[in-house]
C-alpha cells in the first residue's frame, strides 16, 4: 500500500510520504526514527477525550491507543508505539488483531491480559471494546482464572485498614464503579475506577484491576452480571485458545 499525503497538524512538520514508503519495503527502523506528532493522531482516532488537565488527557490517549493496539500499556512512546501509530497512517482500514478459537461464551465476556495491561471486551470471537488498566503491584497479587462476574455497584464504598471513603466521593480508590469478580466472592477482588489517574499503565494495586473512570462507567452500563472474565498473563490466554498479537508486530 502507498501513502498518498499526510499532514497530522498545522503545528508539525509534514511527513515525507516516499521516505515512509520506501521505508516500510526496506528497514522498519527507518520507519521507527520518522517524525511524527502521536498525540495529534491518537486525538484524530478518538482516544484523546475531554476529562482532565491537557497532560493527563494525553496520557490518557496514548493508553487507549496502546490497548486498542494490543501494546503493552506503559505511557511510553516506543518503537511499538512508533510502529503502530505509522502503520496506522499508512494503512486504509483497522482491523484488530485477536484471534480467539475458544470463546469463553457467545454473549458478552471479558479477558484480562495482565502482560500488556489490557482488558478486553468481547461479544463471542468479535473485539467490542480494548480498555488500559492498572493491576497488582506484584503479579500473584491479581488472580487468575477463569471467573465469572458477580456483583455490580455504583459509587461503591470503601474501607482499608482503618480508612474509609464514602460512596462517590472524590478520594474513594475504586472510582464510582465496581464490577466485582466470583473469586473472593464479588467484593474482594473486582474491576473498577480509581482516584489516582496516573496510576493507570502501572502495576500498582492491592490486587484489583483499575481502569479510566470514564472507561469503567461505560463497561459498566454494557455487560450484565454472570459473565466470564478470565484473568491471565498473555501466554496463559493463549493455552485458553485467546490470542492476542501486538498490532505492531503483524505489521508490515
């Protein structure tokens, strides 16, 4: 496929559409080392939203892009992100990337890939929705298995060790949101929201799965209870028959 023109915002230079394309032929490196404004494309693809400062907004993009991607959700520019936000201006149509031979259900269900920090949601084999997550500080803290969601809530209290938050309130570390998991029986171990945004793309949590406030209220309103979500590293996913390929890597 040949890149016709491409210019990504008034404020950055313009690509040089021979060097892309004699690139992706040749030398993926020479793709990589191009310059490009990512956030500029990750806001003409829809990730960029609305809902914090500038910075955080950003970030915020770059996470969706990097899960929509199946990239490992860190916050950091890489070559895989370089490489996929590339591919994404040279090719016309985006297809996602999982290959599932062993659907969990023919409704709704849910994957947690806890290598790339990705939660998927799926209807049957087909991708609905890509979501960045944030998980345990030490991998054995987030559980997995093949589970079944069980209890949902709004504004969901908390309490940990002699502190507590209100249902709702600002400072709660679940967010408005909970989507509590049958292991530890639905209030133990759940996904949800949080009140530090920039923990997200980290592994930072006492086990539990955090997502984008907005993220998690719209998941929320979509699945019902009595789901499978299966919860697992991405070698773990692929012996359940869930492949979930880096965009980057089947590029090109």
């Amino acid at each position: 496929m040949v890149v016709s023109s491409i210019l990504l915002a008034p404020t950055t230079v313009k690509i040089d559409v021979n060097a892309i394309n004699s690139a992706v032929r040749t030398n993926v490196e020479s793709v990589l080392n191009l310059e490009v404004n990512h956030y500029s494309k990750f806001k003409e693809l829809g990730f960029y939203k609305e809902e914090y400062n500038k910075g955080l907004n950003n970030r915020n993009a770059l996470l969706r892009f990097q899960s929509e991607h199946n990239l490992t959700v860190d916050g950091m520019i890489g070559p895989e992100v370089k490489g996929a936000t590339l591919r994404r201006i040279i090719e016309e149509k985006y297809e996602y990337t999982d290959l599932v031979e062993n659907p969990a259900s023919n409704y709704y269900w849910i994957t947690v890939n806890k290598t790339k920090r990705i939660l998927t949601l799926y209807k049957g084999k087909e991708v609905l929705e890509k979501y960045p997550i944030a998980q345990g500080k030490e991998p054995s803290l987030t559980p997995e298995g093949k589970f079944t969601i069980v209890r949902k809530t709004v504004n969901p209290s908390w309490s940990y060790k002699g502190k507590s938050a209100k249902g709702g309130a600002a400072n709660n570390p679940l967010g408005k949101r909970w989507i509590g998991i049958s292991y530890g029986g639905g209030g133990v171990y759940g996904v949800h929201g949080n009140s530090a945004p920039y923990s997200i793309g980290t592994n930072v949590s006492l086990g539990c799965i955090r997502m984008i406030n907005s993220d998690v209220e719209e998941l929320f309103e979509i699945i019902p209870n009595n789901i499978p979500i299966w919860i697992g590293t991405n070698s773990k996913l692929k012996s359940w028959g869930v492949s979930q390929e880096s965009y980057f890597k089947t590029s090109l």
